[in-house]
C-alpha cells in the first residue's frame, strides 16, 4: 500500500523514513523544505506522513493521534520525534520542559570559527511581522536566554562542519547565534546572512543529527541518529562519524 502522498516536497530524492518505532514512539527523519506541521502552505507535512503511516501499517480506518514533542524548522533536515500515546506526550514534554532531552545538529559553515569549541550565551528576541530573531540586550521586552554549546568537528574544501548542542529551544536559536556571535553564516541561510543557496533556496545545511531521550514507559535512555544526506554540502563529509 502506498502511504505517501503524491503532492508531498522531495528534496534530492529524499521522502520521510522511520528511525524508530513502537506503540509509545515514532521518530521519523524529515527531509529539508518538509514542514513539521501543517501550515499556511498547505504543503504535505511530516505529521500528515507519520498519521498516513500509522493507519498504513496498523490498518486504522478512523483517526490517528500522534503528537507534536518538538519541531524544526522547515529547511533543516533530520530527526523529528512523535508520541503516540497521551501519556507518551505528557511524558516527553515533561522532558522537554526539563531540558532533559538531549538534542545535537551538525552545521556547515564557509567561515572558520576563531576557536574550536565554546558555549554561546545570548538574550534573543523574534520579530513576528517578519519572522526574524535578533540579538538583544537581556533587559529588552520579550528578550529570552539561548544557550548554545558547539564544537568544529570537521573541515573539508574550505567548508567547516560543527556540532551544536542547543540547551534552550528558542526561534532561529542555532542559526541566529552561529551568524551573529561566531560570525559563521550556516551555508544556505540567506536569512541570517548566507551568500549561497542550497537545494534552490528551500533547504539549509543544518541537520538534526542526534536525540536522546528518556523512554516514557521503559524509563531507559534511548539516543537516534540521522545520517548525514549525501547532497551538498553534506556530501562533504558522509566519510566522517562526526563524533558518533
């Protein structure tokens, strides 16, 4: 039975896959230019995927619920997790709101950071009208802490690959902090000061490489991982485990 839906965006070939699944959980990679949820485009979104999924292989003929634990924005690729269960939601978001869960990206840059590791700490503050965030100074209405711990873990043709480990979960987070702190545009993100574009526009080169959470029932420590997709830039460096 075919459960993908025709009209959905594909990116170098890329569809939506299952990482992992049981009655508790659903972690699926969302590939760049796929929104999470569904929104003003009405593109085909990764939760319209999983929902389809699940009454696919669970043979569900009425509604499926499946939750939202936490987003990426739509030009990023990678890990996405889901629970399908109340109590699996209520569980997860517990974490998430504990800052338990543990989330790793891997970016590419064209600038070389003047270090090789640190933590970033910055007061940001989004625009609504214009859907762009800025740094602020940390008295100013609506300013929110972003904590950020990254790492270059690799460098290949002029090109430098970070891991970034974000201890908050604010708008634009990753993407503000890497071009206005370090001063390292993620390649692709014409918003925050990239000069070049990756898959026509409709992608980034960051990745949501890695999730550890709590299982909500077993209560063991569970990590994914997302491979690297092997378009440019990324193609640079699917040799590498970057740090795995």
């Amino acid at each position: 039975m075919d459960i993908i839906n025709t009209n959905q965006p594909v990116c170098e070939g890329i569809t939506p896959h299952v990482i992992y699944e049981d009655n508790h959980l659903l972690v699926l990679f969302k590939p760049a230019a796929m929104p999470v949820v569904p929104d003003s485009s009405k593109d085909y979104s990764l939760l319209d995927w999983g929902k389809n999924y699940i009454k696919a292989t669970c043979k569900k003929t009425g509604n499926v619920f499946l939750a939202v634990i936490h987003r990426i924005d739509r030009p990023v690729s990678g890990l996405v997790c889901f629970a399908r269960t109340s109590k699996a939601a209520s569980r997860l978001s517990h974490q998430l709101r504990k800052r338990s869960i543990r989330k790793r990206y891997l970016a590419c840059v064209r600038e070389r950071p003047g270090q090789v590791s640190g933590t970033i700490e910055t007061f940001l503050k989004k625009n609504p009208r214009t859907n762009v965030v800025s740094v602020v100074n940390e008295k100013a209405h609506g300013a929110k802490k972003a904590i950020t711990i990254w790492q270059m873990i690799g460098e290949s043709r002029g090109l430098f690959l970070l891991c970034l480990e974000p201890v908050t979960g604010r708008p634009h987070q990753l993407r503000v902090q890497l071009s206005r702190v370090l001063g390292c545009p993620i390649l692709g993100d014409v918003k925050y000061g990239s000069r070049e574009k990756i898959l026509g526009g409709r992608g980034l080169a960051l990745h949501s490489w890695s999730l550890e959470i709590e299982h909500p029932t077993k209560k063991e420590s569970m990590e994914f991982y997302a491979p690297l997709p092997d378009y440019y830039p990324f193609s640079l460096f699917k040799d590498m485990e970057a740090g795995k």
